[in-house]
C-alpha cells in the first residue's frame, strides 16, 4: 500500500520534532529526551485513534477490528494531545524525568506535528472550511474531491501554529520557568483549534451547538492555565522560602 501525503508529512514532521527535540535537550540527556519524545508519539498516535473510535463508536463498536486501522483514516487532535500527556505522565512516574523541562523539551514536537497535520489536511481534503467568494479564499477539495474556493482553514491552522511556535520560541529567554513555555504553547494551540472549529464545513458531531473537537481542546487549554497556575504558584513559594 502506497504512503498517502498525510502520512508522509505526518512522517516528516515527527522527524523534524525528534531532530528538535534532540539539538534543544540538555548534552548528558539527548537520548532520554529523544526516547521520550518517541513514547509520546506511540502515546499520542494511541489517544489519537482511541478518541476518534469513541467520538464515533456507533460505526466502531459494529467494527472493532477498525479502531487501530490507523491508516484507514481518522485521528483526533485534542485526543492526540491527551495521549502525548499521558505518556509523557507515565515517563515522569517510571523514569524520574522533571516533569517542567520535559514538557519544555518536547513541545517542538507539538508543533512540528500540527504544522505538519494541517498541510496533510489541506492535501488529502479534511478539515476544510465553508464555501466562500472572498478575496482570501483558496480552491479547496472535500473529501468527495469536489474542488471549491474555501475559507482556507488548513492553511490558516498552519500558519497560525508556526507564529504561535516562533513566538514562543524568540521568548524562551523570558520564560525560564520549567513548564511555563510549554502550558502557554497548550493554551495558544488549543485557542488556534477552537478558534478554526467554527470556519470547518467538514461533518463533525456536536454538542451545545459545538464540534466535539472544539470541546476536547478547550480541555487541553484548561490543562495550560492549570499548568500557567502550578508554575506562577511554584516560583512564589521558592521566593518565600528564600526570604526567609
């Protein structure tokens, strides 16, 4: 079977996450950070599919077999990020890894891989966004392959992730915190997801009036603010203790 495009770059973008990961983690601790940023890919990939399966269980629990098909199609992005949290929990647990420059050290796989996820939407015709006859939109297809000028929803997500992660990049001199870039990185790409939920015309279950997808990253930014909050509330105990 031959590999799609998604796939492909999907492929790419972990490489250039790994290689990331790899130039930014401490010297003694290269392979530790690599070997982690890989178990958070398995992990990631898992809560991917698991999330899709369950968001849509009324076909999955009439075809089990499917549920790990992952080359069939169908991944969720807020599931994805639970996987990867998950994992990386577990690394912190089984491995004694520092939970704050661990999440900082991997968050260049974040984005590589939703840079990369996009651009596949964009080629393989998922994800796309509502007709439209403005100036900005772009001949777009669905995934009957029906071509159409579209809000260009993909590119949008793409080029907005790329700021997101430059930005947090040119600032890592201002965020020394361990945990502290990565939970702002959580909550500007949750805040990037929802924002674009509302111009996708791809089928998607709702609730509330919302696509699923839109509930599950608003999740993942509650998880940043929790995190923003855990290292504000860290820094102001350490300065306490070292008034007194």
């Amino acid at each position: 079977m031959p590999m799609s495009t998604f796939s492909l770059l999907i492929s790419m973008g972990a490489l250039a996450g790994l290689a990331m990961v790899a130039m930014r983690a401490p010297k003694k601790l290269t392979t530790r950070y690599v070997d982690a940023g890989l178990v958070s890919l398995v992990c990631a990939l898992t809560g991917s599919r698991l999330v899709f399966a369950l968001i849509n269980w009324e076909y999955f629990h009439l075809h089990p077999g499917e549920i790990f098909q992952v080359w069939l199609g169908g991944l969720s992005a807020s599931g994805a990020l639970y996987g990867a949290l998950t994992g990386i929990l577990i690394l912190k647990a089984m491995r004694g890894f520092f939970l704050g420059p661990l999440v900082d050290g991997l968050m260049p796989l974040l984005g590589s891989l939703s840079i990369a996820a996009w651009l596949g939407c964009w080629s393989e015709g998922s994800a796309y966004g509502y007709p439209s006859t403005a100036w900005y939109a772009l001949p777009a297809s669905d995934e009957w392959g029906a071509i159409t000028p579209r809000v260009p929803v993909q590119l949008l997500g793409a080029l907005l992730t790329l700021g997101l992660f430059i930005g947090l990049e040119q600032a890592r001199g201002w965020l020394r915190r361990p945990g502290l870039a990565a939970s702002l990185g959580l909550i500007g790409w949750a805040l990037i997801l929802f924002g674009l939920s509302f111009l996708r015309a791809d089928p998607a279950q709702t609730w509330q009036g919302m696509r699923l997808e839109a509930w599950g990253v608003l999740g993942v930014a509650g998880i940043g603010l929790a995190g923003v909050a855990a290292v504000l509330l860290r820094s102001r105990l350490n300065s306490r203790r070292e008034m007194i």
